[in-house]
C-alpha cells in the first residue's frame, strides 16, 4: 500500500535540509506519496498560524511526517500560541507521539568533533526515550497564585504539577523495552525515586513492565547520576528512558557528547507507529539560505522513520551505510569540518549520499 508522508519544512533551514532527505527518500525506489504543507513561521506568515488546519489535517492523514526545523528571531514578539514552536507541540497533542527516540550516535569518523575525549565517545551509540506528553509539562494545576500560609504568606508563588498516570507509564515502558530488545538488550530507568512521589511510581511500574520482558536487563539511575554518567562513560548506555523533564534534559546532553548537532535525528512516535521525525537541532536562522546547513540528521530521520513506522530495515540500513561512506570519502559540511576533508554544502551532502545509495 502506498505510504503517505506529510513533508514540513517549515522555517530556517528546514526547507534545505528537507529537500536533501525527500530526495534521498526518494530515490529508495519505495511506494510513496509525498505532499508538503507549511508550518511554524512559515505557515503564519501564510496563514495567521503555526499549525493551520490544512497542514494538521495532512499530518493527521499521513502515515508519517518528515519535519524540518521551526522558529525564527523575528516571530520572538508574537503572541505564545502564535510562535512556531507552538506547531510542535501541536502536532505532538494532535497525534498522542508520546514516544520520543533520540538517538545519540557518534560515526568513528567524526570522533573528534565531541569535546570530551574521542576513546570515550568514539563509536557511541546510545538512544534516549523519552516520554513526550505528560509530566510536570503538561500537569494541572499550573500557574501563579497567592500563598495561603506558611513562611510566604501572601507572597506571589509560581507552580507546577508532575504527574504520571499508571497507563502513560506502562506505554513508555513497552516501547523502551521493545527498543532495548531490539538493541544489546539494557535498558536503565532515569528517575528521581529518592525524592519524588511520581518517579517511585514510575520505578514500581518500570520493575512490573520488566516480567514481561525477561531478555532486557532493567536497571535503574537517580537522574542527577544519570547527568554524570553520561559524561563520565556514556558507552556503558545502551537505552534509558525516563520521564518528560529529565528526558528532555539528558537528550540534549547527549547530542552533545557527538559534538555535532547537525548529524542527530529523532522520532515521535504514537501508539499507531504513526511517526513524526525530525532533526534534533533547531531552525538555525544564523545560516538559513546559506546552502550549508548540514542535511545528514534530517536525511537520518528519513532512515528512523523507515525502521520505526514501516519496519523498512534494509532501506533504513541503507541510508545509514550511505552516510557512513559519505563521511569515509571526507565530505563535510562547516560544522563538522576537520582538517584533511573536503569542506561541501547542503545540496553536494545530499547529492552524495544519494549517489552512495545507488552504488551500495
Ligand atoms: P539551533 O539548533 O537552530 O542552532 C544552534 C547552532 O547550531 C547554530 O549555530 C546553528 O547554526 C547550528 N546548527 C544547527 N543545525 C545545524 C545544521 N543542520 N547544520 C549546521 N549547523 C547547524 O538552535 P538555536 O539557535 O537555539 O535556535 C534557533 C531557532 O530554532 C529558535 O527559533 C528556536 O526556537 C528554534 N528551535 C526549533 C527546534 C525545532 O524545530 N524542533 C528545536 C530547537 C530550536
């Protein structure tokens, strides 16, 4: 059956790097149809929204969604429910992607690009999952109010609520579990069990998860380790999952520890593995139009999407064996320039990899 895939390109570069990863899509010789619709602040410039009802309706009716990057300096003014980013969570709402994969990769060749030492990094290959729609983010009560009592009697208060219901938890588990037993089979639960009511909760329910899944070794980490770990022996990781807060936290860290933003795709993924994929990094208005943003962790996403939402492996393989040889040849886009390659922009990164792909 033909697949349908919504491609977003939305602000910045996203509109350069999506034109790399539908090609590259493309050109994998599989039954689909792509549309593209506008969002973020490309789509208000169009439309008066981030998230018009034409673009979530060819969201909702896709079977998957290649996103770009939203958000620019200039829309910093509007109104919160008018910015771009107000797409992303948008969509997240729309489609219930509860489910975020962050992968942390690091390609052997581009070792050097991390700032912590490369026989600590080199050949990383760690994934993040981390619950995406609930947790102190989306919990009510929120808001500010009056104190009542206490040492701040009648002082203005700001508040949030964390919270998880026992479904919400048991749902991140089983994709974190199917996703470990798919990898070397570890998985550790990131939480705050020692302080916090909602992270015994989950822990309880992560340890209930885990009889049904004797082939993954369950382990557990205070998050404040967890942030310590990551820098100390990030290869002793296989998968973690964890909550909202943390996971938004620990995945940005862990982009980091590659160094190289721009090779990092992600997933969001529902309970339908009805997908939306995205690079990890942002719109980067600082090089948009420039021809040089790096295309390879949008073009990664196209290869998550294949495995996660049409169990593609051997395409999905394909890419990333493609990128891999891409970097082999010395190609480089500015921000993961070293000495002795050749620097090319995002157009020519697309071309190669595409290229790569023929002759594979
Ligand atoms: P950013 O990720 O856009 O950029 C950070 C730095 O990394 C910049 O110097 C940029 O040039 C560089 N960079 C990022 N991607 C690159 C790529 N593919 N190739 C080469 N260099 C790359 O983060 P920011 O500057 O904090 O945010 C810029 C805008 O993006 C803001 O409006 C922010 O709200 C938005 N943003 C959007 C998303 C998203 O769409 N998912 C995520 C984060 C930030």
């Amino acid at each position: 059956m033909t697949k349908k895939i919504a491609i977003l390109p939305g602000d910045g570069i996203g509109p350069e790097i999506t034109e790399q990863a539908a090609r590259v899509l493309g050109a994998l010789g599989l039954d689909i149809e792509m549309s593209t619709a506008p969002v973020g602040g490309a789509a208000y410039d169009q439309h008066g929204h981030p998230l018009p009802p034409s673009t979530l309706k060819l969201a909702q009716e896709s079977d998957a969604i290649l996103f770009g990057a939203v958000g620019d300096w200039k829309y910093d003014n509007l109104e919160r429910a008018l910015r771009p980013e107000q797409a992303i969570l948008g969509l997240r709402k729309a489609l219930g992607l509860f489910a975020n994969f962050r992968p942390a990769i690091l390609y052997p060749q581009l070792a050097n690009a991390s700032s912590l030492k490369p026989e600590i990094v080199s050949g990383l290959d760690i994934l993040i999952v981390r619950e995406l729609t609930g947790d102190i983010y989306f919990g009510q009560p929120r808001g500010v109010r009056e104190v009542a009592d206490g040492p701040f009697k009648g002082e203005r208060q700001g508040f949030d609520t964390m919270h998880y219901a026992e479904s919400e938890v048991r749902r991140i588990a089983h994709v974190a579990f199917q996703a470990a037993a798919k990898r070397k089979g570890r998985l550790c639960s990131v939480d705050k069990a020692n302080v916090l009511e909602t992270s015994q909760f989950w822990r309880d329910i992560m340890i209930d998860v885990a009889n049904e899944y004797p082939n993954v070794e369950l382990s557990h980490m205070y998050v404040d380790n967890a942030a310590m770990q990551l820098v100390r022996a990030p290869k002793a990781f296989d998968v973690i999952v964890t909550g909202n807060l943390f996971g938004d936290i620990l995945s940005d860290e862990a982009a980091m520890l590659t160094g190289s933003i721009g090779m990092l795709p992600s997933a969001s993924l529902n309970d339908r593995n009805q997908g939306m994929y995205e690079p990890s990094h942002g719109s980067a208005p600082d090089i948009a139009g420039q021809g040089i943003a790096n295309p390879l962790a949008n073009i990664l996403s196209v290869s998550m999407m294949l495995r996660y939402s049409f169990a593609e492996t051997a395409a999905a393989d394909a890419i990333e064996q493609a990128v891999s040889q891409v970097l082999d040849q010395g190609l480089r886009t500015g921000d993961i320039m070293a000495e002795g390659c050749r620097q090319v922009g995002t157009a020519e990164m697309g071309d190669a990899v595409v290229a790569a792909l023929k002759n594979l």
